[in-house]
C-alpha cells in the first residue's frame, strides 16, 4: 500500500461566504463523512496544514495582492469590533469573512508541505483537502471563489525551493483554471494540461496562451468516454515527452453528472480512471511525486463519492 497524505486543518472549515453560497464549510465535513464511512480515511496519513510563509505565496503572486488581502481582513476585523458586517465582497461571488486570511494561509500551506512530505520520501504523494479553492486564483487578484492559487504556489516551490527542473500541473475542474495560466503561461518548466466546460465561466482558456498550456475546451453535456479519449490523445504525448519530475493536481469535481454548477456528465468510475493515468505518468517518470488540491466539487454526495475514488487510487486501495 502507498503512503499517501491527508492534509487538512480545521480553519479551512471556518471561512464562509454566507448562507447559501456553493463554496460552503459542508463541503469538508461531506469528505470527512464519506472517508469515514468508507474506511478509505484509515489508509491515509493525517497531517495538519501550517500556514504558508508570505515568501512562498509571493513566488505565486505579488506582493501587492497579498497585502491588500491581508488589509482587507484587518479592515474587516475592524469593521466587526464595531458592529459592522460579518463580510467583506473582493468580486462578485466571493467574499471574505473573518477566518478567510487564515483559511486561504492554510491551503496554500497544506500545498507547500504536501510537497515538502512528498519530496523527502515521506509519502508517495498527496491530497489537501483545503478551501478556500485556488485556481481562479490570478498573480494580482483574487476571483471565483479563490484568493491564493494553492497549487501554483506548490509547484513554484518545488522549482524553486527544491530544484526540479520540469512539473506538470492537471487541472480537471469543470472551470478552466484561469488563474493557474496568469502565473504558469510562458513558464518552461510547467507543462499544464487540463480540460474544461466551454463557453463557461471565466469564459477563457479557449485561445493558446502560450507553449507550455494544452487547453481542451469541451460543450456542455460531454460524458466521461468522450474526455477519457481526449485525455489520452491530447494529454498524454505531451505529459510523456515533457516528463515532468513531479505532478500537481487541481483536482475539481464539478464536472460530475449530478453538480449543479457546471453541465458535464462525469461519474465516480471517471475520476478513478484519470487519476489512474495521472499515476502512470508519475509512476514512469515522477518517482510517483502527486500533490492534489481541491478545487471545485459544490453536490455534497458527488464530491464525497469523487474524492473518495481519487484517493482510493492514489493509496491504492
């Protein structure tokens, strides 16, 4: 059996957008349920996620951005000793509450330690279980639910703190990671594959950015088969000529059949299946480094069953 890591921390639980809104605490504790449930939590290996250090987060993103986050929630906390509101807007559909800094510290955290684990031979890889999500996430703004970009911020690290010279990043959210491309675009020594509903929000990805990103835009109501056969003709090539020395994962579950936000017709058995060849390509020639962070997944039973196929995979179980 792999070792395989479960990073989480209870501060991720705590940011909340408001009553109603899709990227809810539930979404952790419909994890949680299903693992326990399922046994597949007792495989795992535990770990609390620290917070990320301002250095790490700034190889993702400027300086400016953090801090202006990071006044936001200071003002809001202000704001709240006062009697003021319990929530600050940052755009349209996200906002910050008064654990949202720590939250967003935490994800990112969880990434660059699951990294660090998973390079030091600790663990075969691993999954953070973290919101808020991150790859709307851009290098000077916070959008879709997202304010730090969890899985570039790790991989960044991994080139830069420890040396690796190529990583790859899969992102198969229903959302393009639009975010993830604003920091990676033109970097060659990330190769960034993914698959996404199209036209959809944040209606781009459907126009090259640049070399090192394979975007295959897909119509509304695509099926598991038709995206397994594109992931084997677009991704995998470049995934084996690139030979990443480590791969990340923006691992979405949105583009689940029963998932409201988006109109995609994946199910459990396809999410074991593109992690399964995610695997073999890291398993060939990434000495089996994964790192998986949440992203999407908003239908509490579909991402509780999805989540629990992906790591039944990773842990081989």
């Amino acid at each position: 059996m792999s070792k395989t890591g479960y990073f989480t921390h209870p501060h991720c639980r705590k940011h909340d957008m408001g009553p109603g809104h899709p990227e809810c605490p539930e979404r952790l504790d419909a994890i949680e349920d299903r693992l326990l449930m399922s046994g597949v939590g007792d495989a795992l290996e535990r770990r609390e996620a620290p917070e990320a250090a301002p250095a790490q987060i700034d190889r993702a993103h400027t300086t400016e951005h953090r801090e202006w986050l990071l006044a936001k929630q200071q003002s809001l906390s202000e704001q709240q000793r006062a009697g003021g509101p319990g929530h600050v807007q940052v755009d349209p559909d996200t906002s910050m509450n008064a654990h949202t800094w720590e939250a967003a510290m935490r994800a990112a955290g969880a990434a660059v330690a699951a990294t660090d684990a998973v390079m030091a031979g600790e663990l075969e890889n691993a999954f953070c279980a973290v919101r808020p999500p991150g790859h709307h996430a851009c290098r000077d703004h916070a959008m879709g639910f997202c304010f730090f970009n969890n899985v570039a911020v790790a991989a960044r690290h991994a080139l830069e703190h420890h040396g690796l010279q190529r990583v790859a990043v899969i992102d198969f959210d229903v959302h393009h990671g639009n975010g993830t491309e604003d920091i990676l675009s033109g970097d060659e020594r990330v190769l960034m594959v993914s698959f996404f509903q199209h036209p959809f929000y944040p209606f781009s990805g459907d126009r090259p950015h640049a070399d090192n990103m394979v975007n295959l835009p897909v119509p509304a109501y695509t099926r598991g088969m038709e995206v397994r056969e594109l992931i084997e003709h677009a991704w995998i090539p470049r995934l084996e000529a690139f030979k990443p020395q480590m791969v990340f994962i923006s691992a979405g579950f949105d583009a689940h059949r029963e998932d409201d936000l988006g109109q995609m017709g994946l199910v459990e058995a396809d999410y074991t299946w593109i992690t399964g060849r995610i695997k073999d390509i890291a398993s060939k020639h990434a000495q089996g480094r994964i790192v998986s962070c949440l992203e999407g997944g908003y239908n509490l039973s579909a991402l509780g069953r999805s989540v629990e196929a992906h790591l039944r995979v990773l842990a081989d179980i």
